[in-house]
C-alpha cells in the first residue's frame, strides 16, 4: 500500500511540475464536470429504462389493434401531426385525403426510422402509406389503427439497365446484395442475403445505379415518379409483389378514422386520387392503369 501512494505522489510532483498548478487545477475541475454529467446522464437512461419497463406489462396484456373500442369519440378541432420523409406522389394522395376529411394538420420531417418511432410514442397521430405488414412491431400493433386501402401497387424488382434478371422465388435474393431503407420492413426481408441500407428509396435506387447493390425493391408508382425526375440507367424487373397500401391512426385520435375513411371512398369513386397521381407523373400515367390481381380490393 505505502508503494502505491509513494508512486502516486510522485506522479502526481511530476504533474505540478510539467504543468503548474492553475493547468492542473482546471484539469481537475473539468474531469469533474464532466463525470458528474456522464453520472447524470447515465441516471437518467436507467430512470428512462425503468419507467417503460413498468410499462410493458400494461402494453403486453393491452388489447391488440383490432380489439381497441373503435367507437368515435367527440370530434376535435387539435391539428393532428403527420410526418413526412420524402417527396412522393402518394404523399400528396395522403395531403388530400387528409385535406378531404376536413382534418386540420401539422406536417414535420422525419427519417423512417424516427418517424415510427415518433408514432409509437404518439408524437404523430397519422401516418401513410403502408401495407400493415410492414408495421408490425408488437409496439406499433398497440398503438395504430389502419384506413381502408388508398391505392393498389405493383412492387419490382430494380435492377442497373441491362442486368435484370429472374427472380422466380424469394429464395433467389439470398446470392444478390439487397439495397434496403433504413426504418422500412420487406415482405421477403427474411431471404435477403448481403444488404446495404439507404436513407431513402431514391438513396437506394442511387446504390444500385452506382454498382454498390445487385437490386433494391420499389413501387411502380414511385419508380416512375423518381425516374421522371431524375433519370438513371436503371430498370424494373420482374413484380415482388402487390400491395395494398393504407393509412394509419394512433389510438389516440381514433375519431379521425371514420372521417378518413370517408374521404378515401369519395375520392376513389371521383376518380380524385387515380387524378392526382397521373398529374404527378404525366409522361408515365399509362402504367398507373395496369390491372392486378388486388385491383377488385380497392
């Protein structure tokens, strides 16, 4: 023991002398600082921690989204908060449905990521356009109630020009390098193989384009409306899959449901939306007639 405090109070000389005592003073002081804020902050995270923990329980027995008493409550004039990512043409159909509806509305910009984040915490109260597939999460099934269907699309593969190729089930991505969002789920994610993760779906077009990824996923509609924009030496492949894509509420504001609802039946039967995408994508408006086999389920 008396060796230990003899080395330190030798280091500690040697210290006073190359430094001086104002040097080492403040270097003491600010170490200080410093770990009584990393102390701080560490006691805040646990104390986070704790409180959702004791939340759980309350989620996990909670019912599920289907279970949740639908009944409108009292209509409210609050702005509901919508969180956009990207520029879209199906973004626009959401404004409209949501303008339809009589809703008034806060837009904010958030990666995915966050932006699922944000609506489990119930910071956005409406959210669109998704399969409900793709927001499954035992903590997003609590929390969201989904719309009727807004639009049926195709989804394809795409691939650099010149070298699609067959794609006859989703066990054959496992060999090619998948450029995927960061915050989306995939309906065959379980099959990726190697993958490359983009802020975007353009990010991810860009990847592929760039020769970094083999393929990434888009919607027809989507592809056709980025590729308009700013073309690149890309093509479509053969279709992943057809989705019916929907809009979704936070619990919390389940009295907008019946109102949006609404709005979509009237603007599907004027042909409002059909208009607003072939507005979005003049030169491509004939790819937005193609049938499919989900057509019947608008």
């Amino acid at each position: 023991m008396s060796g230990e405090i003899l080395r330190f109070l030798s280091e500690l000389l040697t210290l006073i002398w190359h430094t001086g005592i104002a040097q080492l003073g403040r270097r003491i002081f600010w170490r200080g600082v410093l770990t009584s804020c990393g102390i701080y902050f560490a006691y805040l995270r646990v104390a986070a921690s704790m409180i959702f923990l004791a939340a759980m329980p309350a989620l996990a027995n909670g019912a599920n989204a289907q279970d949740i008493d639908q009944t409108p409550a009292a209509p409210s004039d609050k702005a509901a908060l919508i969180a956009t990512v990207f520029t879209t043409p199906l973004e626009q159909v959401w404004q409209a449905v949501i303008t339809e509806a009589g809703i008034p509305f806060k837009r904010t910009t958030a990666l995915q990521g966050r932006r699922r984040r944000m609506f489990i915490e119930g910071f956005v109260t409406l959210d669109c356009c998704f399969s409900p597939s793709w927001r499954n999460r035992p903590e997003e099934q609590v929390v969201q109630l989904f719309t009727d269907s807004i639009y049926v699309t195709e989804i394809h593969y795409v691939f650099k020009k010149g070298q699609s190729i067959p794609i006859p089930t989703p066990h054959s991505l496992k060999n090619l390098r998948m450029a995927i969002v960061r915050g989306f789920d995939y309906t065959f994610q379980d099959y990726f193989g190697e993958t490359i993760a983009a802020n975007s779906p353009a990010d991810a077009m860009n990847l592929v384009d760039l020769g970094r990824a083999h393929v990434t996923e888009y919607s027809r509609v989507q592809f056709e409306f980025d590729m308009a924009r700013q073309p690149r030496d890309l093509e479509l492949g053969g279709v992943s899959n057809y989705i019916s894509l929907l809009a979704r509420v936070h619990t919390s504001r389940a009295d907008l449901l019946p109102r949006l609802n609404a709005a979509i039946a009237r603007m599907k039967k004027d042909g409002r939306i059909q208009k607003i995408l072939q507005t979005a994508i003049p030169r491509h408006s004939a790819s937005l007639e193609r049938a499919h086999p989900l057509k019947e389920q608008e």
